[in-house]
C-alpha cells in the first residue's frame, strides 16, 4: 500500500519508548511518539535499539546502532520528511540521515560538559558531540529541541546559535499523576510529616545531592520526632544499614506505584546541582504534593522563590522546618496544583509546538 504523498515522515530515533522508566529520557520519547502519531498529516516511523541487543559498554551500543540503522532500505521522500532524534547518544550514529534531512535534535541537558558523573568514555564523546554540532547546524537544516530556558541558555554560553534552539518544555501525564483523595485526607489528618525523594545514591559529590538531604533531616529529628524521610530509588547496602533513623527505604518503584509514593508525602524534596528539566516536580504537584527544591536556574522558572532552597544542609534544613505547616503546605500545595493543571506543562501542548516546528521546517 503506498503512502499519501502529502503527509509528513518522521524517522523518530531513540533508545527506547517506555512510560515505565523512571528516567525522563525514556519517559519523555514515549509521550511525545504516541502523541505525535496522533496527527492525520504525519506518520511516524520509530526506530530503536531492541531490547535482545545487550552490549556491555557504550562505543560497542554506538556501533551495532550504526549498523542497524544503516540497514533500513526504505527510501524516505526527501522534500516531506524529518528526522527526530531524542537522545543526544544517538545522534553520531545517526549521522547518515541527518545530513540527508532535515532534522531536530534534543539536548536534555549539558550535564557532561561540565559534571563528571557519567563514564569517562561517554563526557568525552558527549564533548566532542557538541563541538562538531557547533559545526553543523551552521550548514545543515538542523534545529535543537530543549526542555527548559536554562539548557538553551546554557548552549548559547557555549557557542550555539541561539535562532536554532528553541523550548519546548516536557509535559505531565494528568492522567496517571493525579490526586488519591484517601490519600490526601489521610496526610491532612495525621500529626507527622513525611518527607521524600525519588531517586537514587549516585554518591556524595554526585549532582542529585541526597547527602544534603540527608544531613538537613538529621538536623531536624534533633528537635522534631514526628518527621520521617522516605527514599525510593536504588541505595548501596552500605548506606541502608549506616542511615536507619527514621529512614524508611522503597527501593526501585514501579511506574504505577509512584503516584501513590507522591500522594502519600508531606513534602517532596529535590537536592539537585543541576537540572535540564526536572520532570520529577511536575509529577509531585501533579500529585497536590508540595515541593521544596535546590535554588538553581532550572527549577528558578518553574517554582516561586518561596519554594527554593541553597545547596546546604542548614539552608535545606531551614525551609524544612518553615513548612512544618499542615496549613501552610495546603495553602501552597494549591496554589502550585491550580497553576500548573491549566495545561502549560501538558503532553498535548509539549507536541503541539513539536507538529507547530516540524511543520515550519518542512
């Protein structure tokens, strides 16, 4: 059966399509194909590393991904179709096509530019990446897709050319990320405060900064026994049997547990260095749960001052105990809830501006 001619082809490169990943990579791919294939001029054509391919390192992924994606015969109409690349680890790999169409790329973040929390072997190739994209977008039909004012600030201060990258913040499942009204009486109505992070221990001098977390509630139990602090991610052994005070640990949630985890919590508490989203946030207010976060320029454009915290135990500490509040987490636990369930942050919207761009380009 042939094509319609007149509809747009999207060659949709990622690393995988799962709403079950906790890690806003996978998340975000899976909201944005499902949507995007949604619209009548558009068919979308995924391709993915499959999950049988497990290859220990990242140059021997890069490698067979080259290899796969050089095997795809079909000939895409060149005047009608786009290439979408998600992950910034597959962009070389895809090389072949992106200099054939024209084609978005998404940055997430530029963590590994300048945050030495990945494998050697990837910061380096993550640099070189965008030194030789500095190169290329002057002189292909190339556009970058970020999901905050703060990564496209951070591309420009490194060279990009700021008409070429443009915003498109990530979304929130309202349809999973909701309020349990058991659950939100019940949190209303008891006399302790629960406080939690999602994520795991990736070390102290990690970008995460669940040390700083950590530390500000031990601070607090010296004078507040009806606090607890609930972590779910993955933690070392070592750390579960050093911190056992009042500490209660989830291990690795399931997508569909997670709701329950941020309806349950009090406060919801991210300690991060650096963000390019932070999709976390937006799942937690989703969730009529207040959130308390690291005062840095990401989180500076979603969360009013009031919220933010210094990257210290004391400062974390502090607001901490300020929110120790049934009232005053109700009052701003609202006010967050009602300005972010009007859509802005909604997978629709997150689409829409994508179809608005791919459209131009074509």
């Amino acid at each position: 059966m042939s094509l319609r001619l007149d509809k747009i082809e999207v060659l949709f490169i990622c690393r995988s399509l799962d709403p079950n990943r906790v890690a806003g990579v996978y998340k975000s791919a899976w909201y944005i194909y499902n949507t995007l294939k949604k619209y009548d001029d558009i068919r979308v054509f995924p391709f993915f590393i499959p999950n049988s391919i497990n290859i220990s390192g990242f140059i021997g992924e890069t490698i067979v991904f080259f290899r796969l994606l050089s095997k795809i015969k079909r000939k895409f109409n060149k005047g009608r179709t786009i290439v979408y690349v998600h992950n910034p680890d597959d962009i070389l790999p895809s090389l072949g096509y992106i200099l054939r169409y024209p084609t978005i790329l998404v940055l997430h973040d530029i963590i590994p530019l300048f945050k030495k929390d990945r494998r050697f072997l990837y910061n380096l190739y993550f640099k070189f990446l965008h030194i030789f994209l500095r190169t290329l977008i002057k002189h292909r039909k190339i556009v970058i897709m970020v999901p905050s004012n703060t990564t496209k600030r951070d591309l420009t201060l490194y060279h990009f050319i700021k008409s070429r990258v443009f915003v498109n913040y990530w979304g929130v499942d309202t349809s999973r990320y909701k309020p349990i009204p058991h659950l939100q009486k019940e949190k209303y109505s008891r006399n302790r405060y629960i406080i939690g992070f999602l994520g795991g221990w990736l070390g102290k001098n990690k970008r995460k900064r669940v040390d700083i977390l950590l530390d500000a509630f031990i601070k607090i139990r010296q004078n507040y026994d009806n606090v607890e602090l609930w972590l779910a991610g993955k933690y070392p052994k070592w750390f579960l049997e050093k911190n056992k005070l009042s500490i209660r640990y989830f291990g690795i949630l399931d997508e569909d547990e997670i709701p329950e985890f941020y309806n349950k919590l009090d406060i919801f508490v991210y300690p991060s260095e650096y963000e390019g989203f932070g999709m976390q946030i937006l799942e937690a207010i989703a969730c009529k749960t207040l959130v308390l976060a690291s005062d840095i320029p990401t989180f500076r454009e979603f969360l009013p001052k009031q919220l933010l915290f210094k990257l210290n135990s004391n400062s974390l500490a502090e607001k901490l105990i300020e929110f120790l509040d049934k009232n005053k987490i109700r009052k701003w636990t609202d006010r967050l809830y009602h300005k972010y369930s009007k859509g802005k942050f909604s997978w629709e919207n997150t689409v829409y501006r994508l179809y608005k761009i791919i459209k131009k380009i074509v």
